[in-house]
C-alpha cells in the first residue's frame, strides 16, 4: 500500500526535524486540512500528558486519605479508655468495630496500591510509587500486630 502525500506531509511535519511548512516562505504548497490534522495531533498528546498528571494527583490525593484513615482507626482500637462512658463489653465492641474498619480500609489500600502499580509507569510517577512502596512496607509490618488481623481473628484483649 502506497502512503498519502497528506500522510506523508502530516509525518514530515510531526517529526519536529523541521520548521512548520506553514511557517516557511513561500510555502503555499500546504492545505488547511493538513495544518488542522498536525495541531489535533500535537494537541491530543498533550491532552493526554496533562490527563496523565491530574490522574497522579488524584490517585496520590487518594492514598494519603486512605492512609490517614487508617491511621485514625488504629489509634481509635487502641483506646482503654471509653470517653463516652461505655461499660467493659461495650468497649470491647467499639474496639472490635474500630479494628474491622481498619482492616477493610487496609484490604482497600492493598488493591488499591496493586492498581496504582500496575497503571503508573514512567520517569514522572517514580516519586509517587516510592511513597506507595515506603508506606506498603509499613503497612506489611504492622501486618504482624494483632492489631491488623482478620475481624473473625481478633483477640478480645486489645494490644496497642
């Protein structure tokens, strides 16, 4: 199959090995269509780099939620004492309850962090896999705390 001339003219112009034809003297040898096709290009590419970047945004926006409501349900299991006035057993519950939570919001932050690696490639996004893999490993370690076992497994006294 034998290429355009308008195709050939569109990849000679997107090479960036020289000036815009439309910028050159005399150079009337260009017609509108090609001209529009080439800014549609080169505007397209830098749709998607900026759409590249909110995306990081929101998904590093959406870690540091995650991560900080984590974070406040595990300090909410640890509490001993109830500043609602609550007896034994219903501390014991809202312990239970807090800790559940917080293993859901960690089952979330897993998944959620298996998604972000397998979508984020690129010199750009390297900052924002670090931070997920500094904070992962956190995560894993305190895996080991009874504090962060399944719901079914959790042990009736709570060790902060």
């Amino acid at each position: 199959m034998v290429p355009s001339t308008e195709a050939l003219f569109l990849e000679a112009i997107l090479s960036g090995e020289k000036a815009w034809p439309w910028q050159l003297p005399n150079s009337d040898s260009f017609d509108l269509r090609t001209k529009r096709r080439a800014f549609d290009l080169v505007m397209a590419v830098k749709r998607l780099e900026e759409g590249k970047k909110i995306l990081v945004t929101e998904m590093n926006h959406h870690w540091k939620v995650l991560s900080t409501r984590s974070d406040s349900l595990k300090e909410l299991s640890c509490l001993q004492n109830s500043p609602l006035g609550l007896s034994e057993d219903g501390m014991k519950g809202l312990q239970i309850m807090f800790r559940k939570k917080h293993h859901d919001i960690r089952e979330i932050k897993t998944h959620a962090r298996r998604r972000y690696l397998h979508v984020l490639t690129g010199a750009e996004t390297i900052s924002f896999l670090q931070s997920l893999s500094d904070e992962s490993s956190d995560c894993d370690s305190d895996s080991s705390d009874d504090t962060c076992e399944a719901p079914s497994r959790l042990p009736s006294v709570v060790q902060c």
